[in-house]
C-alpha cells in the first residue's frame, strides 16, 4: 500500500553502531518503513549503495538488518552494471527505498545515466516512501554541500529536485558545514533550506517539510533562508523525539 502522499524522509541518521553488526538500523529508517503503512505482510525496502560504490559489504550488513527487522530486502546496484533487468520497474514495486551516504556527486551522475532521476520522481509520485543518510538526503533536494570532490567542502547544486529547498546535513559535527550552508544561501547559490544535526531527520509531504524528528537528544533541526539584506537568516525547529 502505498503512503498516502509523497513522502520524503531526508535525513542525517537511521543507523548506529552495533555489537554483531558493521551498523544497525535507527529510529528514523524505521519510522520511514512505518510511513509506508503496510499491514498484511512484511514491508518491501529496497537498499542503495550507490555513493559508496556499492559496497559489498554494506550491502550485506542491510540484507541482515533487514531479516531483523522482518522486512522483505531488495538492493538496487549499478556497478558493474545492473543487478536487476529493469531498476524502474523495481522501484515501482517498493514500499520503502533507503539510500547510504557517500559521494553524492557520484550518486547523482550515476543515477543519471541510467535514467533513475525520472525514474525515482515516478516512485515518489506513487507513493513509495524515500528516505536516506547525508548523501541519501541531498540527493532529493536541489542541492547542498559537499566533500564528493575533496576534504574541502563545496556547493553541489543538480540534485533530483523533488524537493525545491536545499539541504545541509552533519550540522553540528563537520563545523565547515554550517558557515558554507549559510553562505551559499546569502549568496543566492542555494535557494533556501532546511538542515540536520546527526541523528535528525525531516518528514516532507509533497514539497511541504511537515515535521522535524530526532533519534538523539538535543540534536536539532534549521530552517535557513535569505533576508533581504543578502544575509542568511537561521531558525531552529521543533524537534520531535522518536
């Protein structure tokens, strides 16, 4: 069944670590699979690893997250090629799609040429839920900042859209993070935003950003506009516990 609007959860978390697991599924993947509202049977989520190579092992560590979790798992891959006939199609059949960080620059590229930009706005229209981690989360926004390119951050502004705000991520733990949010968004680089601390995630219904929740105490989210003066403007959001 799918969610009764198009449904983004673009996040800063969704896992820990672990004592038998390389990580572990959070609070804020959960709840983007409790989103889906399945009842009947067993969830359908489909992993991608896509800004990391898709890593082997990084796929393997979900597929036993998800027997844990009672989900039926699926993994999207592109490297060397394809793992299924038809990405689109599979897509289409999901409940939830959970997509890693890394490099969102390559994620972007990648997903790009093989036509999954269409594809992943077709999804969201359709109801399947998308959620993702740091990479996983820019990706559905206009754009945001980045180390794809190098340790020093920069802007990366061709990201799917679905969304039409930009999106900063690791706010309170990578510190060059928020001062070049702010700045892209003064400068007019980047349209105005909403941004996460680790362990904060943003519930978007349609294109409206409904609510804000965190898996950590204290951490927070922030809306980030620019004021008429050509200065960035920063307001902290409700923060809902989960």
């Amino acid at each position: 069944m799918p969610a009764d609007a198009p449904t983004i959860l673009a996040t800063s978390g969704g896992f820990r670590r672990s004592a038998r697991l390389q990580w572990e599924v959070g609070p804020l993947t959960r709840f983007a699979v409790d989103l889906a509202g399945v009842t009947g049977r067993a969830p359908r989520v489909c992993f991608l690893g896509t800004a990391c190579g898709d890593d082997s092992r990084l796929i393997s560590t979900f597929y036993d997250n998800a027997w844990r979790e009672g989900w039926t798992a699926s993994h999207l891959s592109l490297f060397p090629m394809p793992n299924v006939e038809d990405p689109r199609e599979h897509l289409l059949g999901q409940d939830v799609v959970w997509v890693w960080g890394g490099s969102v620059a390559g994620l972007l590229a990648m997903w790009n040429l093989h036509g999954l930009d269409a594809a992943f706005r077709e999804a969201w229209q359709a109801g399947v839920v998308l959620t993702g981690v740091s990479a996983g989360s820019i990706c559905w926004h206009t754009g945001g900042t980045t180390d794809s390119f190098g340790p020093e951050l920069r802007p990366v502004t061709d990201g799917l859209g679905l969304l039409p705000w930009s999106n900063g991520v690791h706010y309170d733990s990578e510190r060059e993070r928020r001062p070049l949010f702010q700045s892209l968004i003064a400068d007019g680089t980047l349209p105005p935003g909403y941004a996460t601390d680790d362990g904060v995630g943003l519930l978007y219904r349609g294109t409206d950003m409904v609510e804000a929740l965190s898996e950590r105490d204290g951490a927070g989210a922030y809306r980030v506009e620019r004021a008429p003066d050509g200065t960035a403007v920063e307001t902290r959001l409700d923060t809902r516990r989960i």
